[in-house]
C-alpha cells in the first residue's frame, strides 16, 4: 500500500474529490457519498444511468449506520458474520442517504471492506465512500492501475496506486431483510 497516496485521496475525498482505487475485485471510483456534485461526476465518468445506483463501503459498521434505516437489530446478524469481506447487502436507507446513491429506492447497498487500500482510504477520510466500478457503463471493470490513468485519469482528481484483491468478480450482493441472493460473485 503507498500510505502517502491513500493519505492524498483521503483528503480529495474530504474536499469534494473523486478518485480511483484497488477494491476486492477491480479499480473503484469513489467520493465522499454526501457530495452530490461528487456523486453526479462519477455518473457522468461513468456515462451511468442515475437509476443504477451506487455502493457506499467503509472499514467498519458504524461507519455505515447512518445510511441506514434499521427497525431490528437481527437485521444485521448476517452482514456482521460476513464482514469485513467482499460482500455488499442491501438495506433499507435512512434520510442521510442520497436518491443518487439509492437510485430513487427505498434501499441502499453498504460493505465493510476488507481490502487494506480501501479501509485505510474510508479510516483515513473517517467517512464512508461510494464504491462503483472504474470503467464507463457497459465496459468491463479495470483491474490495472495504469489503465485507469490511460481510460479515466483525465476526468479524476487521483488515481491510489496499489494491487486489487484476488477476486474476479464483482462483489456479491444480497438482501439483508431476506437473504436473497441479488447479485452472485
């Protein structure tokens, strides 16, 4: 891990930024998921429909809980027993979270992540960050540092130099009020 720039990116996040990063699987692009001008530029970078919406990672659960809008606590026995790791669960969503990240759903989707680059940039930031992938929709997910310069780098505040995580694909995604498999690994 490069500690000065993830110490960089953290702070260009704090200050409105979007940025490239090694996640689990591929290169992520991220924000602070309170700056809507931040959430709207990932989506134009993107060519991305706003309907889509985005996932919101931290290093830690508590992090997260003001995204979300939790009525009984066992909601979170199966989160909890699969983190940190490479899973994203979708939950209902408070007020704090933006119609950007939740594409106008009642829902939104969160992981605490075990990908060192990715929790020390949201420990470093102390703020949650939009986790989607680096690649303009339709494209596949860019798992090299340098492409993501050659592809994106014009339109980035940074770009985190450091290695992606052994997966090949994205994370899995499941419904945390049923268990559903929404999206398989």
């Amino acid at each position: 891990m490069n500690a000065t720039d993830v110490a960089r990116a953290a702070r260009l996040i704090g200050w409105g930024g979007v940025i490239a990063y090694p996640t689990e699987a591929c290169f992520g692009l991220g924000c602070n998921p309170e700056s809507r001008s931040a959430l709207k530029r990932i989506l134009q970078i993107k060519s991305r429909p706003a309907g889509m919406g985005m996932i919101v990672i931290a290093h830690c659960i508590e992090i997260l809980l003001p995204y979300l809008s939790i009525r009984h606590e066992s909601v979170l026995d199966e989160p909890l027993a699969s983190w940190p790791g490479p899973y994203t669960w979708i939950f209902p969503a408070s007020r704090k979270a933006s119609q950007l990240l939740c594409a106008n759903r009642s829902t939104i989707a969160v992981r605490v992540t075990a990908h060192p680059v990715a929790a020390q940039l949201t420990r470093l930031a102390n703020s949650a960050i939009v986790s989607t992938s680096a690649n303009v929709h339709g494209k596949l997910p860019i798992r090299e540092y340098g492409m993501v310069r050659r592809q994106l780098g014009s339109k980035l505040d940074f770009v985190v130099r450091g290695p992606i995580g052994g997966h090949r694909n994205p994370t899995q995604i499941r419904d945390a009020q049923t268990g559903q498999l929404l999206r398989a690994a």
